[in-house]
C-alpha cells in the first residue's frame, strides 16, 4: 500500500513527481507507512451499520464497528464490484485468498494490474489493448479519479470498483477481507470455512496486530530504511517477531490451532515474497524462510493448500520488486533465483492433527481465466 500522499504502488512507496517509477527511501529516516485509506465499506444491511457505533483507530481492521467519520456503507450486491488486486503484491494477494476460500468469485468479479507500474499508478497493461475488459480503463488511477477528481493519495491495491460508475468504493484493504467473512455471507460457498471464528478473536486478534506491525510491515521496514540505525532497528523487530512465530508453530499447525483463520492468510502472503525477495532486496537476511524449521514446514502446508499456493505468481512477484522500487534496485535486474521447487517438498505438519478447512471443505479449481500463468509458480509447470 501507499505511504504518501503522490500516487504510488502497494508497497509502501515515496513516489517522487520527478521520478518515472518513484522513490522508496526517505535518506536518513525510518521508514513510515501511511494507512489512510478510502473507509467506505461494501456491507449486507447499509443502515443497520450507519447505527453502530464508530470504529477506534486501527491498522488491521475492526469487527462490529460502523462507519469512521465521513465514510459511506454501500450496499451487498453479486456482481456490482470488481476487486482490483495485482498478483504482485502482498497486501491484494490476501483478497484473492479470502476471495477464493469463501467462494466469492462469482459474486465479486477480479481485476489484474501487471506487476510494475510508473509514479501515476498501476496499469492493466496484461490485458487485451492494456484496458480492463470490465472496466474499460487502462489506469487504476482513473477508477480513483472517476470518484474523487485529482484524488491526492497513493493509487493502491488492493481496490474495490464499483462496475456501473467505474469508481473505487474502497481500498481500505485490512477491512476488505473481515467484510468479505462477515458481510457476503449470503454468497459464500457451501463448505466455505469460518476464518473469524467467534471463539477464538479474543486471541487472535494480539497475533493479528503483532504479525502486521512486525513482520508484514517489518520487511518495509528494513527494505526501505533511510539510515543504518533504522535497518538495524527495523532487522532487530522483525528477527525478534519471527522467532516468536517459530516458536508459536512449533506445537500448533496453524497461528490459532487447527484450521485455517484470518492471521494464517495475512501471514501467509509475507512468507511467501520472503527467499524471492524480502531475503535479499529488503535485506531480511539472517536466515532464509527454507532455513526455519516450523515456519516453512507451516508455510509450504499453506502453500499446498487449495486457495494459498494457487494464487502465487513468483515472476510477478519478483518483477514487481526488484523493477519499481528503482532506488533500492538501480540496476532494476531481476535475479534467477532461488528454486522455488521446494515449495512442493512434503511438509509433515499433518502430524500436529487439525483439519485446514475445519468442518468445511477445500475451494475447487481456480477458475480458467484467473490461473496464474505456466512457469510463474511450480503448481503450475510449463
């Protein structure tokens, strides 16, 4: 996601108005993330959520809360929205994992950006005549600005499109996906599994705001440290939130037990950007994810699960970081490796019990035309 107030990508970037592709780094500073971000929310009863109380400052959502000051409640409707989230970056990717677990595709219609993009927003340059066959745009930029002309923040992704007007509803992506659990309900799969379940929010919650703040954040917080003093201070954080989740996992096969949840799929999409990417162009690099005993097992047992590894697209992903972040990359080569084969290496955290989907059932097949591309991730050869 953006972290100011110039357009900008979905890593938290300093775009530069100067600049073709933006500027990543403030020299000397630590690095900041912005999270103001469009708080309109898609919900099942508009008025009964204008009534609830307002929600209290968060990073990583809130549950029965209304609306914050000045955002509007939009109304459930199966095939009214288009999520916009690119393949590349990890704050979309958990969209399309909730999405695909829940059985939403048929309801909420998904849109892919390319993996780079220039300081004025991300493109639909994959697609035929680089437009949005349901949009019609080429930009994103010009669904933010069919809503609010000249919108002054970072053109991000994840966003929700509202099909008829063409313009973006939210991006407020920790949001996106409690409501997609709470609010489509109606449209959920037969099977689709509780990723919010009531027992265990208490709990999860701390690990949730722990998980954002130290490690999903924390990679930025190292890869985009202005000084040495903030990378040794971000890489101290983030080391000591990984260990803490290596312990965790030790006894228990997911973040919160024996299914999958909500923390497991925020999780989820950090872990798997880590060796391609975090290890070396963020400088993450005291240990390799593959080098962590119950943190990979934990991660390829994800990874293996219909709805997690299926929406991998490793050369995006690498495309994406070592292309657009052009300060930290000036060269903007992207490298060969590491062989990402071992992603499908047995991973033997079935000895820890648990059912991943609970009394659920696992998502069926990825839909024709949303299978990431043969070669981009070793669930799908050439």
């Amino acid at each position: 996601m953006s972290d100011t107030a110039a357009p900008s990508d979905a890593t938290g970037s300093h775009e530069s108005e100067h600049s073709t592709r933006g500027s990543y780094v403030t020299s000397g500073a630590e690095f900041s993330r912005d999270t103001n971000y469009i708080e309109d929310r898609i919900v099942a009863d508009p008025a009964a959520v204008r009534r609830l109380p307002a929600p209290p400052p968060s990073k990583i959502g809130s549950l029965g809360y209304g609306l914050g000051e000045g955002a509007e409640a939009w109304p459930v409707e199966p095939g009214r929205y288009r999520l916009v989230a690119a393949n590349a970056c990890p704050w979309a990717n958990r969209t399309v994992i909730v999405r695909r677990l829940l059985g939403l595709e048929d309801a909420i219609s998904l849109g892919r950006p390319g993996p780079t993009h220039d300081a004025r927003s991300w493109t639909f340059d994959l697609d035929p005549d680089g437009r949005d066959p349901v949009l019609g745009t080429e930009r994103l930029q010009q669904n933010y600005f069919a809503r609010f002309p000249g919108y002054p923040r970072g053109i991000t992704v994840p966003a929700i499109v509202d099909i008829p007007t063409g313009g973006v509803v939210t991006n407020d992506y920790p949001q996106i996906t409690l409501d997609f659990s709470t609010q489509w309900r109606e449209f959920h799969r037969e099977g689709a599994p509780n990723l919010l379940p009531r027992d265990l929010l208490d709990e999860m919650w701390p690990v949730i705001e722990r998980v954002f703040t130290e490690v999903n954040n924390g990679v930025y917080r190292c890869g985009f440290a202005g000084s040495q003093e903030a990378y040794d201070a971000a890489y101290a954080r983030l080391w000591d939130a990984l260990d803490w989740l290596e312990q965790r996992l030790s006894p228990r096969r997911y973040l919160m037990g024996g299914t999958i949840t909500e923390a497991d799929v925020r999780l989820f999409t950090t872990l798997a950007r880590f060796d391609p990417v975090y290890h070396g162009h963020f400088k993450t690099n005291r240990s390799k994810l593959a080098e962590m005993e119950h943190l990979w097992g934990y991660a390829r047992d994800l990874f293996q699960t219909p709805g997690f590894g299926d929406t991998i697209d490793f050369v995006q992903i690498k495309q994406h970081y070592y292309i657009t972040h052009e300060d930290v990359n000036p060269t903007r080569i992207v490298p060969a490796g590491p062989d990402l084969g071992n992603w499908l290496d047995p991973h033997g955290r079935e000895r820890l019990g648990g059912e991943p989907f609970g009394d659920g059932t696992p998502p069926g097949p990825v839909r024709e035309g949303e299978r990431i591309a043969a070669g981009h991730n070793p669930l799908y050869q050439l």
